[in-house]
C-alpha cells in the first residue's frame, strides 16, 4: 500500500482549509445590506436599488431617486455553492416568470465589500452598506395578530406577509407565491435596542408620500418570535407576533 509522502498530507490540507475557509467567507460575506451601483458597466444614478440578505433568504427594493416613487422588488431563497449563486423568487414584480425557478448566477468578489454577480444577461455590482447585527437580525413572517384585544394566529401559507432585517436595513413584503401576486412593500433604515425598535421609511409602493416617516415601537423576542408593539402612521394600537421564516417555511432548498 503507497503512503502518501508528509508534505503532500500537509499540501492536502492546507488546500482543504483553503476551501473551506473560501465557502465560509462567500457565504458569511453575502449577509448583511448591499445598493446596486452599476449595472452593464453603467453607474446606476436614477435609482436607489437596496438588497437585504440573511438567513438563506434575500429582498431587494426599488425606487425613483427623483421624486420616491416605486419601481420594483423581488426576493426569496438562495444559497452558496462554490462561485455560483442560485435563487430561488417567491415574488418578482420585474419578472414574474421567474418566481419558483432556480436561476444561477456567477459571483466575483471584487474586495471585501463589493460583489459582482453575473449571468449572460445581465453585470450587476453590488456595495456592501452595513453587516450591523442586532436582536432583530433575520428573516421573519407574521404569524399572530391583535384585533379587539384578540390575539389572531395566522397558519403559514402560500399568502404570507415577510419582515427582512439585516445590516441597518429593513423591508416587509406582502405576496403571494403560488399566485405570483404582489400586494406590497416597504422598506428603510431600523435600529433595535433595548427593547425600542425604530423604521425610518424610505420605500413604499403604495404612498411615495409615506417616504421620510418614522415609527416608533416596543419589542421582545419571547421564545424565539418577535413581539411587536405600539401604534401605526394612523395611530391605531398594533400588536403583533412574527416568527422565523425558516421554522414557518422548512426547505431542502
């Protein structure tokens, strides 16, 4: 039986640590805030295009940097696997046609904070905005809400309201993925700190008037889901319940 000679063993595994460390880095660097900057080789100077990614799971929003107004979003799963990024869209209001297919792109780190992710129609590069965790972090899904001092609950569904934080940033969508309908987004700055939890509105496709609030509330995470409350724009009394998307929706994906 050959041996393998000593220096090979030690080459072997340093190729090993190598690639995992690679994996690891691609996967842990993609979480976090990123704005599209260029696109096709152009500077993007129209709109402000900002991805949230966390927890296998990603959304980005759209909007007019001339006057706020909405001009899309999608989102949903994705993974990781060498150099190639597969997504997986729950909604899409660009391109519905792509809502349940797993489409793969190539990735390139440029540094550290910029990535390029590429296929055969499209260049964009991406800027890392903020990697900020917080008790918030994650990808939620609203399960529960008060109505007439009644707590609702709301069993998971194809029609489901989702709630992204990561890196400063926050967007709730609305849709319905068997149906590839879109019902609505909002999305902006947050901060979450000793039990205050604060959005700053920056995108908001049913009132671009609604650009520029803020919001005020109070929230604890109780065995793992989030309890949200206070009072709306409107100043109605909100409570409400959010739990882990990937305990909600469980995927092999």
């Amino acid at each position: 039986m050959k041996t393998i000679p000593v220096f090979h063993k030690m080459n072997l595994i340093l190729f090993l640590v190598i690639l995992f460390n690679s994996f690891n880095f691609n996967a842990q660097s993609f979480e976090g805030s990123w704005q599209l900057v260029e696109l096709n080789d152009e500077k993007i100077t129209d709109r402000e295009v900002i991805k949230i990614v966390t927890d296998g799971y990603f959304a980005l929003g759209s909007k007019s940097v001339e006057d706020n107004s909405f001009l899309g979003a999608a989102g949903g799963e994705f993974k990781i696997k060498g150099e190639s990024l597969i997504e997986k869209r729950d909604f899409d209001t660009y391109d519905d046609g792509k809502i349940g297919k797993a489409i793969e792109y190539q990735l390139n780190w440029i540094d550290n904070q910029t990535l390029e992710i590429a296929n055969e129609h499209h260049r964009k590069v991406w800027k890392k905005l903020n990697t900020n965790k917080d008790d918030l972090k994650g990808n939620w899904v609203i399960t529960g809400r008060q109505r007439d001092g009644n707590l609702n609950t709301m069993k998971p569904g194809d029609r489901r309201t989702i709630k992204i934080l990561a890196g400063g940033r926050f967007q709730w969508v609305a849709f319905n993925s068997a149906e590839k309908t879109f019902n609505g987004t909002g999305a902006g700055t947050y901060s979450a700190k000793n039990g205050k939890y604060q959005e700053n509105i920056l995108l908001f496709s049913r009132d671009k008037d609604r650009v520029g609030d803020a919001l005020s509330f109070e929230y604890e995470v109780i065995k793992g889901e989030w309890h949200h409350k206070g009072n709306s724009s409107k100043g109605q009394p909100i409570y409400e319940i959010w739990s882990p998307y990937s305990k909600a929706y469980p995927t092999d994906f």
